[in-house]
C-alpha cells in the first residue's frame, strides 16, 4: 500500500498528469483515426499545464496551506510566556523531507531543499531555545541511510551538541512518524518543524495521537511580493512546483481522512 501510495501521488502530480494527458493526445492524432479527440486532449493537457504553471494560480492554491499556521519568528518568547517546561526539555521535532545519498557529495548536498530547510529551522529553535533537544524523524525509505541519519550529521555540523540529538529511524511517512515520536516523548512540550505547506497535515496528525504540538513551519514556496516583475505573469517549473506541493497536501489530507488518522 505504501508503495502505491507513493506511485499514485506522482502519477496525479500536476506536471506529470498534464504531460499524461498530451501524451494520450498524440497517440490518438498519430495512430487513430479519432482526430478531433485527439485535438481536444492535447487541447486539455496543454492548458492544464498552462494553468497549473501560471504564477497567477499557483500561489492562490498553495496559499491557505502556507498561511494556515504563522511562522514561529520569535521562539524565546516560550520561555517568557512560561510555555516551556520546567522539569523536562522542549522537544524540537523535524520531519524528514526527502534524500539521496551520494558519498561524493557534501552531506548538505545530499537531502532536498526541503529537508535542509527544516533542519536550518530546527537549529535556529534549538539555539534560541536553551535545554532543549532536537528530535531528527525518518527512517530508511528508498534509500539505504535513514534519513534522520543523514539530518542529523548536518545539524552537527551546524554546531548541535550530540547529547541533544535525538533519532527516529523507522518512520516512513508523517503519520509513522506521529505515531512513534507520540510514544517517545509521551506529554512533553513539542515544537513541530516541518515544510509549510505541509504542516496543516502534520498537525493534525500529531494532534490525533494526542500531542499538542507548536508549530514552526518553514520551506516557503509562495511569498508575498511587494513589487510586480516580469516573472510573475508567465508560467513555468516554479508555478508547477507550487501547484504539485498543493495538489500534494489536499490529496495527503483526503487520504488520512479517509482512513481516520485525522
């Protein structure tokens, strides 16, 4: 199941379902009879991708995602606020967001811009957050190294002490990983560090397993311009991107939501 989860979520990707559709096109302008269908689905595939790729659109869907949680700008005030535990550390929990390993490369060369800008944000909450401890989450997927592993060595390298690391090596997925760090850290006061898009998902996941996470989302794709440029009025790889992470997180909460984890 996992596996076809995976495979379905790239099969209705934005990109690769528009290219799906041109593709169907052209096999039936080239090898059918049915020309006039066959306009009409290289019709469809090209303004799905058009429309998907436009920065007018795009945004618009990814957005209230984004938007849904503010960004933790100021974590030290947790602490003014009597938020963080006194007998107990605070954990800081990232979620893992994508590998591959390559021993030629720099660890930091080796995770995906999402995952590297989770663990930058953990370690700006750890350092703003004396005592606490950074929770690495993902397990060994596609790719025989964990994922936390591999997270974990760059946030040493970032300057985290060892003894403040923590490893969840077993997850596959988000709502894995809520259910074992839940067991983990039992009540203790969690931050949650995940993509920002993401994070409407993540939180309703932890929320389910009974934690009341903070959350600290980070990995922004949509900005709010403060001046117009060329840019903004043609489509292109960034709007698709836009659209895919979306289309991506409205599918994810349907599924736990058809399967009762949220």
């Amino acid at each position: 199941m996992f596996i076809l989860k995976k495979i379905a979520a790239n099969f209705l990707s934005p990109g690769s379902l528009g290219l799906e559709i041109l593709i169907l096109g052209l096999f039936l302008l080239w090898f059918t009879r049915r020309q006039r269908l066959g306009k009409i689905v290289v019709s469809l595939g090209t303004a799905l991708l058009l429309l998907f790729g436009s920065p007018l659109l795009s945004p618009r869907l990814l957005m209230p995602l984004e938007r849904h949680y503010p960004a933790l700008l100021h974590p030290e005030a947790l602490v003014r606020e009597g938020r963080q535990p006194q007998t107990s550390p605070i954990w800081i929990v990232v979620l893992g967001g994508g590998h591959d390993t390559d021993p030629s490369l720099p660890v930091n060369s080796q995770i995906s811009r999402a995952a590297l800008s989770r663990v930058v944000e953990g370690v700006r909450l750890y350092r703003a957050l004396p005592g606490s401890k950074l929770l690495m989450s993902g397990g060994v997927v596609f790719d025989p190294v964990s994922e936390a592993g591999v997270m974990a060595r760059i946030a040493q390298i970032l300057g985290v002490k060892p003894q403040d690391l923590v490893l969840e090596e077993t997850s596959r997925d988000t709502a894995e990983e809520a259910a074992i760090i839940a067991k983990m850290i039992g009540a203790d006061r969690v931050i949650l560090v995940t993509s920002a898009a993401h994070m409407p998902r993540a939180m309703a996941l932890f929320e389910k397993r009974g934690l009341n996470p903070i959350p600290a989302p980070t990995d922004y794709l949509t900005r709010s311009p403060q001046g117009l440029s060329p840019g903004q009025f043609f489509p292109g790889a960034g709007g698709l991107g836009q659209a895919e992470a979306a289309l991506h997180e409205y599918l994810g909460l349907a599924w736990a939501w058809l399967r009762g984890d949220i």
